[in-house]
C-alpha cells in the first residue's frame, strides 16, 4: 500500500456505503486484502506503510505482529456487518505487506479461517501470501499450505548481490531457491517472484542474471516492476544528493525488453504490462480483479478497499487502526465516491495495461483520434481480439502511460 492516499472526504464512523454502492453489491467478483504492516528491516527504497519494532516502540499501546492476527479478524467481522447479508464468496484473497510470513503461521490460518467464516470462499478460491525468502521455511510453508493458502510470492528481488545491497535487501540470493523448493515440498501450486529493474548500479548482465536464476527456479509467475525513486525513501535522499544515480528512462526500456524476450523464450506470457505467466491459470487473480475494477475489502493498517464505486482508505498506524476497532468504529479514515466519469476513466488505465486490451467504446472521440494514432504509430493493435479491443504492442507496453494519458481525453 502506497504512502500517499488523496485527501479524500472523511469517512463515516460506521463505516456505511452510500446506497449507489450497496445496490452493487453481489454484481462484481469480490477479493479481500490483508495488508500486514511490519518488516524486519526498512528497504531503502520502500514507500509502503510498514513498521519496523524499533518504528513500533514497547509501550502499552504499541501494536505488533502478536497483536495484529485479532485486530484483522475484527475488521472483517466489521466488514460482513457493512456489507450486510447479501451472499458475497470470496474469489480471491492476498496477504500483503510489509512481510505477511513475519507472523505466526497460525495467526495467519487465523485470519483466513476468518474471511472462511464471515464470507465464505469460493470453490477453487486463490490464497495468497507474499514472503520474503529469509522468512519462511519448509515447516511454515507446510503450515500455510495446511491452512488453505495455494499460493506464494516470494520477493527475489535481485539474485546480484550488490543490486540487492543498494535495495537495502537483507536475504542471502541462495536463498530463494531454498523458499521455491520449499513452497514445491509444501505443495504449493502456485509459485510467483518478484523482481525488480533499474536499481542504481545495475548493470545490462545484472539484470539478464537475475532472470536466468529465476527462470531456472521454474516459477509459476513472474513479476518484474521498473525502480521507481518515491520520495521520502533513502532511495530518494540519495539520489537527490547525488550519491545514487537516477533510474534512466532508456536503461528501463532495455531491461523490459530483456525481460519479456527472456520470459517468453521460457514459456511465459504477459497478460499485465510487469507481469507473465506460464498459463492463464496461473495468473494472479487477485490483481486482475484490481485492473478490472471489481470489489475487495481491503483489511489492515492503511489498506484501501473498493465496493461498488466506492473507494476508501484505512488510518495508517497500527496504533490508531486499533484504536478505532477497539471502539467498535470503522477504521476508515477517508473515501471517495467515484462517479460514472471517474469509473470510465480507471477502467481505461488499469484495463489498457491487460493483454485482453479494452474495449474502445469506453474511449471518448478525442481519445479515438488518439487511438488511430498510437495505431499508426505502432503502440496500439486494434485488431489483436476482433472484439472492438485494443491492446497495447509491445512498443506500447515501452511507453504505456503515455498512451493511457492520450486515450482518456
């Protein structure tokens, strides 16, 4: 979860939809979130709104990894009496973080055997939990997948050590192939890395190395995201002061392209502009319902959630986040309810990313002029589903917020 949400209007104590968003209840698929705010260490160049123990403090009121397994059990005992009784299985749900494995296994089947109990889950439901590679084991691992978890993320990163050094990551590379080979004894099904391209020092070979290696760990998915420098990160400190240099906007196509080649050689397709599969099975389905607009109920510190327009954002401090449930209120601590025009909008950014395209009926004639060109120009293909889609060319997955900015004109 970003550090930064918009200011929003302040969200009701109770926690109440407007009836706009209540009436779509049940019309969309519906995930949920779990978003676990702690971390061994701070990555430098993590934005997201974790909490180290130091960051936490000891005091009475400090709240941490022991305590978080009840307070998440408690919003979503919350979240079914917001929602009401309408039948809502739950399709998909995704433990992240900050480091969901820094708790217990058992608080963990805890929570999920909550969302099992509140909402129910849909048969064939996908349950996922991002790790770190020196935060599991095989026994953790087994016990997650006992608890009904059928898939894992594991944040590689990197297999360069000195990549992972200016990251701020703190694992062994080694060790991410013992958490796969761990996930696979457990009976994991569904193995995703995570990586990242661009890091300051990051050479070409770095990059082609750290792909090899997670080629060769034969993983179900593949995520691979451009260094972005957020502001407010050490990351970002020392680039400002010239320490670091800046994530170069050529060097970041080069390491895409290495990436989608690589990928596709081994048998992955891209169905998301920073993510490949082995098979449309194993993509993750909890993030296309978030590129599809669909409903989830974000649980957690700073979590943010989106039921039938409806947009909101919960406190950021774990402190306060208990504070509020612990007077029985909704942890909510602003929203917005989007209108016709602004759902129009997010369905065109987050859609046009998909490999499926999006339909240019949603496209207004100043973005259809502008469709025709990025066609001409070879960013667009209009004829890749013969549906009335377009989708983006590989030249357009270089340039895709461009081409997103010209489309919603």
């Amino acid at each position: 979860m970003a550090s930064r949400p918009p200011d929003g209007e302040v969200a009701p104590t109770d926690g109440a939809l407007p009836p706009s968003s209540y009436d779509e209840i049940g019309e969309h698929p519906f995930g949920i979130y779990v978003h676990v705010p702690f971390c061994r260490t701070r990555c430098g160049y993590c934005d997201f709104n974790t909490y180290t123990a130091s960051e936490l403090g000891s005091g009475a009121s400090a709240v941490g990894p022991a305590s978080f397994a009840r307070l998440a059990v408690a919003e979503l005992r919350l979240a079914r009496r917001i929602l009401g009784s309408r039948e809502l299985p739950v399709q998909t749900v995704f433990f992240g973080g900050g480091t969901p494995t820094l708790l217990a296994p058992a608080d963990l089947e805890l929570i999920l055997a909550a969302v099992r109990d509140e909402f129910g889950l849909a048969p064939g439901a996908e349950v996922t939990a991002e790790a770190n590679p020196d935060s599991v084991d095989l026994e953790s691992l087994g016990d997650l997948r006992a608890a009904g978890f059928t898939r894992i993320s594991v944040g590689m990163q990197s297999a360069v050590p000195h990549v992972l050094a200016t990251l701020e990551r703190t694992h062994d590379p080694d060790r991410v192939a013992a958490a796969v080979g761990w996930a696979r004894e457990a009976g994991f099904g569904g193995v995703s890395l995570d990586l990242i391209y661009g890091t300051p020092g990051e050479s070409l070979t770095d990059w082609e190395h750290s792909l090899r290696e997670a080629i060769a760990l034969q993983p179900d998915h593949v995520s691979a995201y451009a260094l972005v420098v957020e502001e407010g990160t050490r990351l970002a400190v020392a680039v400002r002061r010239g320490d670091l240099p800046a994530p170069d906007d050529d060097d970041l196509a080069d390491k895409y392209l290495i990436a989608d080649e690589l990928l596709t050689t081994a048998g992955y397709g891209w169905y998301e502009v920073s993510n490949w599969a082995r098979t449309p099975a194993q993509r993750c389905r909890h993030n296309v319902g978030y590129w599809r607009g669909d409903d989830w109920w974000g649980a957690g510190p700073g979590a943010h959630s989106h039921v039938g327009g409806t947009r909101w954002w919960n406190v950021r401090h774990p402190a306060a986040y208990a504070s509020r449930l612990a007077d029985g209120s909704s942890p909510a601590q602003a929203r917005e309810v989007l209108t016709d025009e602004d759902r129009r909008i997010e369905r065109l950014l987050l859609g046009i990313r998909l490999r499926d395209g999006h339909p240019l009926a949603d496209v207004r004639p100043a973005g259809l002029r502008a469709a025709e060109r990025a066609v001409a120009d070879g960013l667009l293909d209009r004829g890749a589903h013969g549906d009335g889609r377009a989708a983006l060319t590989l030249r357009g997955r270089l340039l895709a917020d461009a081409v997103v900015r010209d489309l919603v004109d």
